[in-house]
C-alpha cells in the first residue's frame, strides 16, 4: 500500500522560491540540502550535524541538452511519502517507509525542465531525474531521450576511507565473461588508493566518514529502460562520480548510453546514512521506492538445496551422480537439487524427464543451469545460445514447466549495458510465465528485483563459493568476506553465495590424501554463513559423504541436523555487533524463531559480550559454539537470564544462538 501526500502537502510549505532548500527525514537527524550555484545543481548531506557528504553535483547530458550546467531554479516542492508492503525474499517480510520529499524544478537554457526528487528517511536517502515529455514545435511532443552521462556524485570528506570492490576490466578472465562483479574489496583503504583496473567501483560502496559514521551508496530500480551504473575512480578531493558500462562490455555489443521513452524516470540512487553499522546492515532502501514490474498467478517456495557442482565438478553432471544428490536432499529434507552445466548433453532432455519424474517421487524439486550467452563471451558450457534467443528461451521454458522443473539457474552475463538489462528481464518475465523461478550468475547486482520481479530468487555478483573451491587463497580469507558481505554485498539485495561446506578437504570424498584445498574456518562458523548470508534459495555446498561417519568424509550430525531446520527466508533483521572485515553479529527471526549468528576474522579467538534483546529473561535457548582446544562444534541448552550473552569464537570460527 503506498500513499502520495506530495501534492496535498505543498500547500503547508507552499512553493518555495528561495535557495537553498532543506529537507530533513522524519527524525529530523538525517538532512539533504539543494542548491544551484553558478548554474550546477548540488547537494550535500549532514547527520546529526555532521558531514557526510559536501557539495556534489547533479545532472545529466543527453541529446536532448544539458541538464548539469547553466540551470535555473524554478519551484520547490514538499510533502511526504509513506508504504507499507510485504516481500518475502528480503531481510524483513513486511515493511513500513516513511520520508519526507523535496522535489526541485529546475529550467535549462533551452527551457526544458526537469525534476530532481528527494526522499529522506531516518536514515536513508534516494533520489532520481524525472523528465516529461518536452513540446517539440507546434504539433508535438519529444517522446525519447539518450542519456549521454550523469554528472551524479558523491563527494566525502577528505578523512573518509573505503569498503569497495573494483570494477574489472571487460572480456577478461574465463571464456570473456567480465565484468561480473567477482573482485575482491578494498578494506579500510584511504580515498587516494587508486582501483585496481582503474575503472572505479561496483556498487554497493561503503565508506567510513572518520569518526562520524557510515555512509552506503547504491542504486535500485534498475530494469530494462536503463542501464546498470557504477562509482568512478576518486576525482579531486573525495569525488565519486556515477560511470555508465565500459564500452567493451558484451563484446562491444549495445550502447553504454541508456535511450528512455517520454515522460520518464532514471533509476533511484541511494545512501544509507548512519553513525553506528546498524542502520547500514538493516536498511531496505533497496525496495522501498520500487514496484512490481509484473504480477503472477504462480506461488513460489523457497529453501535449501544440494548442488552437486561445487564439489563434484563438471564431471558429476550425470544421472547416477545426481540421483546420489537427490537422495541427499531427500535424506537433509531440502526441497531442491540443483543441476549444474552440462545436463543437456550428459543427460539429455529424455532422461531429464526421467530424472526430474524420479526427484519428485523423492519430495524434490529440481533447477537447470543455462548459460546466458550469446555473442559476447567464449563460453562452451552447456546449455549455450537459448537464454538469449527469444525463441528457443520459451520453447525449452515450456518444456521445463512441462516435466515440472521449478527453476532456472543462468550464468555469465558480463554487463551492465541496457540491453543486458533487458536480457534479465526477459528471462525473468518468460520464465514467469512458465512458473520457473531464476537464479542469476556470473552477473549484475540486484537492484530492487526481488520486489519488481516475483519469480527471482537471487544472484550471485560476489567472490562466491567456487572461488573457495579452485584457490587456496579464498579459503584463507573465507571468514573476512563472511564479516563483509553482511554489510556490503548482502545489504541492498539476495546473494547467492553457494556456501557451507562442512567438508575439511575440497574434493569428492572430502579425502585428505587428494588433491584439494584446505577449509580454515571451523564447522561452528560455516553454520553461522547460512544466518549471515541471506537468500531464499540456498544452494549448500554439503555432499554425500558428508553423511558417512566422522572420519570417513562426515560431518558432525549436529551441523547436520541443524542444517535440516534453518530457515532461508526472514521476518526480521537486526545488527548486533562487528566491524567490516573482522566480525559480524546477526539477529534474524523467522516467524517465531530467532537465529542469532556470528563469525571472527580477527586472527585470534574474541570473546564478545552481546546485549542481545530479542532473548527475554527465562527464555530457552540452544548455543552452538567451537571448543577452542579442538575447533569442534559444541552445543548446549541454556535458559536466557535477562543479562547479556558472553560468546567465544576460534580464530575463523563462529557461532550460532537458536531461541
């Protein structure tokens, strides 16, 4: 439900015609001022009277003129903007956005105007361009534009440092499939450190304004009538500029500039302000300015799932290694098995059928992977050159919704140009239509889709688990980017990680004497990821003979059986503690249930005294924790006293509270 009081609230502060404008969020600490200065639009941001960000420009070249420079101020406008909604894929199943508005009219030397909105929450900021339709002459109207550039920036104070992921360059890396947003971050790094490819950053970013708090910048709304953007290199003192895709992207295929038709709108920008972590970690920015592209007549569900490839490889993708996986997922009780590359010519369509008919005699429902390609990478992995034919999409849509596959998994994208976007929505939209849920990877980052698109489900666009699989160096850092994502990656959108591995040795058979990278993390912090990391399908990486007895390729049975009951989908989020980087609490609640998780990346065991108030004096609790002599998984029952929790963590290690 959303209600507009804009128009009915301009009467309360009329038009304003003086500079500059204001406009604070609902608990007045978060404030937005606008000023035109020598004809450039900027705004800058304080919190509690603090900077946060100075002056930054605005603005847009097209061929439809300059919309960045020589401006005029027209109008001002304010009111407030209120919705309440449900999504049940995000951090929080129902939600209440509340902000106030300030829409600025603006003229630019031709005359055309322009509107640049506001909202501003507590602790959240989003603003776009909204363009109409121009008079064009004596008989019509200007129907379209083309988005040269945005001058859109972000200029911090000069002792901010940095929590941010480079942008790769274009058709590098495996089979040409950059940039897919699969670098590591920069951690705590001063705004001078130049980006590794020197092509700025992807979003989300996180920046540390000294000791006055968190500044989050994104961008949600993002569908097929505009491209994906990212942040620039720093330019002069703190500046971060909004970049459209590289030009080489999709091998050169398509625009960088994005075409909309008239009237119309550019995709939200976002920050979330704060001067602690919490507001950073919990906020729904992301969906709370935008809606449905579609409605469906489908019911989706959402759990776990076993995936054979992660362990087993290319070499698993064969009807005996997968009735092994569906019996796995029957024997865990997750509803889903994944299929990884490959099936249509290991497999082929005919015994897929057979397959899928014998998963679902198991109580199991099966995903299908796909490549997204295409013309604008080398990929061999099959299935190739049906996710982007319109027509061979529908037909192999209706013959998976035929034999009652329930999802599509689709990988190596490698853009952000607007005909990317419209390839994602596509799929989306098609496989809707066929009652298919998707998974993304080797992709974009979502920007609001759970809300706009009812039948996603996730993507990837990290260093995801198959990265812990092939170097030894993820396994070293996997606990620094489990203390990460939860505060970068994982804010503004699902991620599917593909995680959990409760084998010690990464091969099939978690056998020691072969080949394979060693796990640093303990059993006790891989249970934590499933907490840590949010997404409604979650593909673990467990495997068969993790079901053998311990010392045989097992695993302990309390990971086990705790990996039979967590829950993948959430009613609620709240931070407890971290740091990016070196650790990470989390409280998340599904229905009655509170799962409260944490991990430690520090280099030595930390002890944490946690106020944690979701557990009420004489409540009964469950602690899974690690024996700090051993790193074994230890469990207990305890009865909450009203007081706060001491937990211990092993170095890599973790923990889990059930109540």
């Amino acid at each position: 439900m959303r209600t507009y009081l804009s128009l009915l609230l301009t009467l309360i502060v009329g038009t304003a015609l003086a500079q500059p404008q204001t406009v604070l969020g609902p608990d007045g600490r978060l404030q937005v001022n606008f000023e035109v200065k020598a004809g450039n639009p900027v705004y800058s941001v304080t919190y509690d009277g603090k900077q946060m960000l100075d002056d930054s420009p605005l603005g847009f070249t097209s061929d439809a003129g300059d919309f960045a420079s020589e401006l005029t101020f027209v109008d001002a406008q304010f009111g407030q903007y209120t919705d309440d909604y449900s999504v049940d894929r995000i951090k929080a199943s129902t939600v209440h956005y509340e902000a106030n508005e300030m829409r600025i009219l603006l003229s630019n030397k031709k005359g055309r105007e322009y509107t640049i909105t506001f909202r501003v929450s507590d602790n959240d900021i989003a603003f776009r361009y909204e363009l109409p339709s121009w008079k064009e002459g004596k008989d019509g109207h200007k129907m379209s534009i083309r988005i040269m550039s945005e001058a859109t920036g972000f200029d911090f104070p000069h002792e901010t440092t940095t929590f941010i992921c480079p942008q790769s360059d274009a058709m590098i890396a495996w089979k040409r499939t950059k940039p897919s947003y699969e670098e590591e971050y920069q951690l705590d790094e001063p705004m001078t450190t130049p980006s590794k490819y020197g092509h700025g950053y992807t979003f989300p970013c996180l920046f540390h304004v000294g000791k006055d708090g968190w500044v989050l910048v994104s961008e949600t709304g993002v569908d097929s009538r505009y491209c994906a953007s990212r942040l620039s290199d720093m330019q002069g003192d703190g500046l971060y500029v909004l970049q459209f895709p590289m030009e080489e992207e999709n091998n050169g295929n398509g625009t960088s500039e994005p075409a909309m038709a008239l009237p119309g709108a550019t995709p939200w920008r976002t920050l979330t302000v704060g001067t602690s972590l919490k507001p950073i970690v919990e906020t729904t920015c992301a969906w709370d300015n935008v809606a449905p592209r579609y409605t469906t007549k489908n019911t989706y569900k959402y759990g776990k799932s076993t995936w054979s490839w992660i362990l087993w490889q290319d070499e698993s993708i064969c009807y005996d290694d997968q009735v092994q996986y569906i019996q796995l997922a029957k024997s865990m009780g997750f509803p889903y098995v994944l299929i990884d590359c490959g099936w249509d010519v290991n497999i082929g369509k005919e015994k897929m059928e057979e397959l899928v008919s014998y998963a679902k005699s198991q109580g199991v429902e099966v995903f299908l992977w796909y490549s997204s390609s295409g013309w604008w990478n080398d990929i061999e992995q099959s299935p190739i050159n049906i996710m982007c034919d319109p027509i061979l999409r529908k037909e192999y849509m209706r013959w998976m919704n035929s034999i009652g596959v329930k999802g599509v998994k689709v990988d190596f994208f490698g853009g952000d140009k607007q005909e990317t976007l419209r390839l994602y929505e596509q799929i989306l939209s098609d496989a809707d239509d066929n009652d298919l849920m998707v998974i993304f990877h080797g992709c974009t980052l979502p920007r609001g889709w759970e809300r706009m698109y009812p039948n996603y489900v996730g993507s990837e666009a990290v260093l995801a688990s198959e990265n812990i699989y092939f170097q030894q160096h993820f396994c070293d850092v996997e606990a620094q980017n489990t203390a990460l994502h939860p505060f970068i990656r994982n804010t503004v959108g699902c991620m599917e990680f593909g995680g959990c591995f409760l084998s010690r040795t990464l091969n099939r058979g978690n056998n020691p004497a072969l080949k394979g990278n060693k796990r640093r993390t303990t059993d006790t912090h891989e249970l934590a990821t499933t907490v840590l990391f949010q997404n409604p399908i979650q593909n673990f990486a467990i495997a068969p003979e993790n079901l053998n007895e311990v010392g045989q390729g097992g695993a302990p049975s309390i990971c086990l059986d705790f990996l039979r009951e967590v829950p993948t989908v959430w009613d609620e989020t709240v931070f407890i503690d971290g740091y990016p980087g070196m650790y990470c609490v989390l409280a998340r609640r599904s229905g009655d249930v509170w799962y409260i998780a944490g991990n430690n990346a520090t280099g030595d065991n930390l002890t944490l005294k946690l106020d944690l108030p979701m557990l009420l004096k004489g409540d009964k609790a469950v602690l899974y924790s690690d024996n700090i002599k051993t790193n074994e998984t230890e469990i207990k029952d305890f009865t909450a006293n009203g007081k706060a929790i001491t937990v211990t963590m092993a170095n890599q290690g973790g923990f889990v509270i059930v109540k």
